[in-house]
C-alpha cells in the first residue's frame, strides 16, 4: 500500500473546497488534475464527479495555484462527500 507523508500538506480542507474545489461544475475538468491513492496505484482524476465515484478511505491529494505560492492539500473522499452533504457548494 502506498503510504503519503502528510508533513507539509494543508488540511484546513472547507476553504479550499469551497473556493477552489467547487468553483468549477463537478463535470468540468479541475484546473489541477486530483491524484488518487488506491492501494499501490496513484491515478489522475480530472473531475469531481470522478472523484465522487471512488471509495470513501481513498486518499487525494490536489494543488491549489496561488498567485505568488501553490499549496497542497490533502484529505480523503470521504471528506468531500460530507462536505456535499453538509450543504457545501
């Protein structure tokens, strides 16, 4: 099983998701592909909608562009889904 070092990677996962993750309709392409941990395979994932559809554990890590500095986040699909849930855009 792949392992991710977490060290480093943003967590506070409501603002990015809000203001970058679900800025852009779920069927659209992410400005920043996901990359998804399933097991030893990582995948690119390129919409929400496709990201939706892996396992709740499934470990995602995505970009978020800045103007002077690029952060990363980290979180897994479960984390999306109750985000959604709770009413999120």
């Amino acid at each position: 099983m792949t392992k991710i070092n977490k060290e480093g990677f943003r967590k506070d996962i409501t603002p990015f998701f809000n203001q970058f993750v679900l800025s852009i309709p779920t069927k659209d392409r992410q400005s920043t592909p996901f990359l998804v941990t399933d097991g030893d395979t990582i995948t690119k994932v390129n919409t929400v909608d496709e990201l939706l559809e892996h396992k709740n554990d499934v470990e995602v890590l995505q970009t978020w562009p800045g103007k002077v500095k690029s952060d990363v986040f980290y979180f897994v699909v479960k984390d999306l889904k109750d985000h959604l849930k709770k009413g999120g855009k």
